[in-house]
C-alpha cells in the first residue's frame, strides 16, 4: 500500500470512527436511558452496576452505528478532498477513482466483517450478559422496588402506593389490582404492612394489617350501579411475582436476535421436525423469523460495505466541506436503507414471498447504485 493509500485510509479509520462514536452514543445513551434511568433514580441499580450494563450495551449500538459512521465518514472524507481539489490532483498524477478508493473499499470490507462477528458472537453474549446482571442486581435488593410516594407499576396485574417506608415495614399502603384491560377490579388500602422476599420464587410477600378492600364486578369493573362489596381485614397477604421485571418472563434467552449462529442453526433444525399438516403453516412462519433473524444479521454487516460503495461517488460528486450537508446526505440514505428493510420485516408472516431472500434488497440496489454513479465518475 502506497503512501497516498495509507494516508487515506488513516483519515478514514479517525473519521469514521468520530462519526461512529457519536452515532453509537447517541444509541447508547437513548438505551441506557430507557433501561436504567428509572431503576438507578430509585436505588435499585449502584453506579458500579450501571456503568457495568451500559458497558454491555456497546455490541449492540455498534451494529447500527458502524454503518452510519462509514457512510458518513467516506463523505466526509471525500467531500473534503474533492472540494480541495485534491481528488483532481490525484487523477492528474494518473491514478484511476478506482485506484483513489482502494483504501475506502478495503475499509469497509474489514468493517463489515468486525460486524459480522459483532452481530453473530460479541453482541448476543453481551445482551444475554446483561439480562442476566440486571436481574440479578435488582434480586440482590428486591424490597428496592418499593418507593415512597410514588405509584410503582412494576407488578404485572398491580398498582401500589406507599406513603412511607422504614426497611421492610410500610406504612399508609394502597393497593390496586387490575384485569386484562387495566381497569380496577380490587382496591385495597391498609394502615401498615410488611414486606418478605421469597427467594425460590421470586416473589414478594406483602402482609397488610388493618387493610380495607373492595372488590368490584369483574365482568365491568366500571360499572358503578351497585356498590362495591366492601371486606375489612385484620391481616391478609398478596403475592407479588418479580418475573417481568427480573427477564424471566421477558424470556430474553429465547429472543431469537440475541442467539449466536449456532444457537439459530439449532434452532433451525429443531423447527425442521416434521409436525401435523394442520401445523405445517405456524411451523413455516417459526421457521421464517429464524431465517430471517439470520440474513438481517448478515444483511447489516454488509451495509457497512454497501454504504462505502456509495458514499464513494456520492463524496466525490458533492464536493463540499460542510460537514452538516454530508451528515444531512448520510442520515437521509441510512434512512433509506433501514426504512426498505423495515418493510420487509413486515412480511414476516408471509414465508411465500422469501423475506428472508428479500432483506438483500437493500443491500442490492445501494451496490447497483454506487457501481453506476462509479462508472460515470470514471468516465
């Protein structure tokens, strides 16, 4: 490799990896936000634990952000070359575009095998991992689910108010029990109470004394002609399941995007068992969504190559220094791309059409594209 092609490639490993960065960041702190805001502000998480799990996040935004930090990155790079006319100084000198975008090709046939391995090893480990370190800080301290004066919707089915809290004894609690369709089928409000953690269960055992319920019709709660049937308790106790809030009933291990290759592969092949025809059309579909997951997985580290093809021409062409109208270009074809892969994500439920051959769509016309406007430059 010539000295023009390592200078090149130099500007692209620093370029692309600022424009990734703050992409990534930006996804990062969106996820952090949305995951661990709430549990830290209420004391569940330690900021050891929290910059651990943010940590964890880092495979999966870099999936996303590599593309995006390549595609803006390469126009970055060659806007800034064409505007200073260096690119004309380079063909001057007899080097083909060809020749001039080596480095940018090789760039992005290494970045779309780093996310290859980050999409099928590093970030499922990762988001597995991270699963299971937040279950099992917030298990370490279960009774930090409990939160004075606030209303607290982590149990599934219930709603809960607490007026004060000292340790496990709870005072001035309230309590609302909720259908299907979150209306109020119970309502309970007790003068004190006390909280036990279960651990073989995962459970809280709330235990109220001098507790006040009424219970409303089932069948319409909201209906308010009759009079709640009203019961006084001196002591009564409600079980609290932790499971949605612990992963378990999320089933996070089963979430097919986070499975190795390995682990789809096996998957694969156990929904290629034989089952009754009148099961034959689920079985298709289960099947499909594992095809699916697999070629995404594959589909997204080729973007990385796919975005530098045709930021190639598209860098060159636009020949301007403005950062922001580059940035602008590289969001709105991202935009494109991801938005054509949405919509074949949508047929997952139609096998007969292939999404799964349909996801390379995208990666296909950007490619057809990029050579096109390559060939003209060229010429």
């Amino acid at each position: 490799m010539n000295l023009l092609s390592r200078h090149l490639l130099a500007s692209l490993l620093i370029t692309c990896g600022i424009a990734a960065g703050l992409f990534g960041f930006i996804l990062l702190v969106g996820n952090a936000v949305q995951d661990l805001l709430d549990p830290a502000l209420a004391g569940q998480l330690p900021l050891a634990t929290v910059a651990r799990l943010v940590g964890l996040l880092v495979p999966f935004v870099i999936s996303y952000a590599l593309p995006m930090g390549t595609l803006c990155g390469v126009l970055l790079v060659l806007g800034r070359l064409s505007a200073d006319n260096e690119i004309t100084a380079m063909r001057a000198a007899g080097l083909s575009v060809g020749q001039i975008a080596r480095p940018v090709f090789v760039f992005g046939a290494i970045g779309a095998a780093l996310t290859l391995f980050v999409n099928f090893v590093a970030m499922p480990h990762a988001r597995v991992q991270y699963h299971r370190e937040f279950a099992e800080a917030l298990r370490a301290n279960p009774l930090s689910f409990v939160v004075p004066r606030t209303f607290i919707r982590d149990f599934p089915g219930y709603v809960l108010y607490v007026g004060d809290k000292h340790g496990s004894e709870l005072r001035d609690f309230w309590l609302w029990q909720l259908d299907d369709q979150r209306r109020v089928t119970t309502f309970v409000r007790a003068e004190s109470g006390k909280f036990d953690y279960d651990e073989a269960t995962d459970t809280l055992l709330l235990t109220l004394t001098h507790a006040t319920a009424e219970r409303r019709d089932a069948q319409d709660p909201e209906r308010f002609v009759n009079a709640p049937l009203t019961f006084n308790f001196e002591q009564t106790t409600e079980r609290l399941s932790l499971d949605r809030v612990l992963g378990r009933r999320a089933g996070y291990r089963q979430k097919l995007q986070w499975m190795t290759y390995p682990e789809l592969q096996a998957q694969l092949a156990k929904l290629s068992t034989p089952v009754p025809p009148a099961e034959e059309k689920q079985r298709a579909r289960e099947r499909m969504k594992v095809q699916i997951t697999i070629q995404d997985k594959i589909t997204q580290a080729l973007a990385v190559f796919s975005f530098a093809v045709i930021a190639v021409p598209l860098g060159i062409r636009v020949s301007r220094r403005e950062t922001s109208a580059n940035l602008g270009l590289a969001v709105g074809l991202a935009i494109g791309y991801y938005f054509l892969t949405v919509m074949v994500g949508w047929l997952d439920r139609h096998p007969e059409y292939r999404p799964d051959l349909l996801l390379w769509l995208p990666n296909v016309i950007f490619l057809a594209l990029g050579t096109w406007l390559f060939r003209r430059i060229e010429r």
